[in-house]
C-alpha cells in the first residue's frame, strides 16, 4: 500500500455550531458556498451523498456514503469526484470530514482529507477547503 497524504484546513465562524451544523447538512445552503453544488441525501449514516453540479461548463456527479453523523459536532463521508478522471474503485474514494468545536459563540469548523497522493493534490485540496469554508462562513455569519 502506498503513502498517503492529508489535507486539513479551519476557520473560526462567529455563530453556535447548530448553525454551522445547517449550512453543513441543509442542501439549500450548502449550494450557496459549495460553488452552486446540489447535495442529495438523507443525511444518515450508511446513506449514499451525492453532489451534483457544472464546473467551468463540465456537468459532474461526485458521490460517497455517510460515515458519522453527530449533530453539531462531525460529520465524515466517502467521497469520489468525477472530475478526477479515475476509475469509481475503493483506491479513489477519499475520506472527508467535519469536526465543529464551540468556545462561547465561535465555532471553529476544521475539514480534513485523506488518501491523497501527492503535495501538489494535498496543497490544491487545502487551497480549496480554504474557499469553501470562507464561504461557509459568509453563509452562516450573515444576519438571520
């Protein structure tokens, strides 16, 4: 088995973890900060996730299953992205999760990644979680 790499990045979100949580969970809201992305599921463990969307003019259709679903603290998929060009087998799927850590009313969102194979896939996932939770932020810091 090869090496393997992971990608981590975090940002601070002046907001309870419950609304962190939605944005993380609710599809509406997670089309606003993941570049317009639909998320079809049902939102429990051992169900399938899907993501569906256009890039740069390119339909794509990524998937995985829900791993961990604990409200307001993580949630952990598989994730396959057809973008990638490789073959829909178990070697391709990365590991994605989200862990929520509530201090007063900030809540830090720390996203991590796994099984990626070299430093320039590793820096171009961080370079991207780095937009999607600054999105993230935008979506749940806005007024009610």
């Amino acid at each position: 088995m090869s090496n393997t790499l992971t990608a981590q990045a975090s940002v601070q979100v002046h907001a309870p973890k419950n609304r962190v949580w939605d944005a993380l969970t609710k599809p509406e809201l997670v089309k606003e900060y993941l570049f317009g992305t639909e998320m079809v599921t049902d939102g429990k463990v051992g169900s399938p996730i899907l993501y569906r969307g256009s890039w740069e003019g390119k339909q794509y259709e990524d998937k995985g299953v829900i791993l961990e679903s604990e409200p307001g603290r993580s949630f952990v998929s598989t994730y396959w992205s057809s973008m990638r060009g490789l073959p829909d087998t178990p070697e391709n799927y990365n590991k994605v999760g989200y862990k929520l850590d509530q201090v007063d009313g900030t809540t830090t969102v720390t996203v991590v990644q796994d099984n990626i194979k070299s430093e320039e896939e590793r820096k171009h996932s961080e370079e991207n979680w780095k937009t999607v939770l600054e999105g993230l932020k935008k979506v749940v810091e806005r007024p009610v």
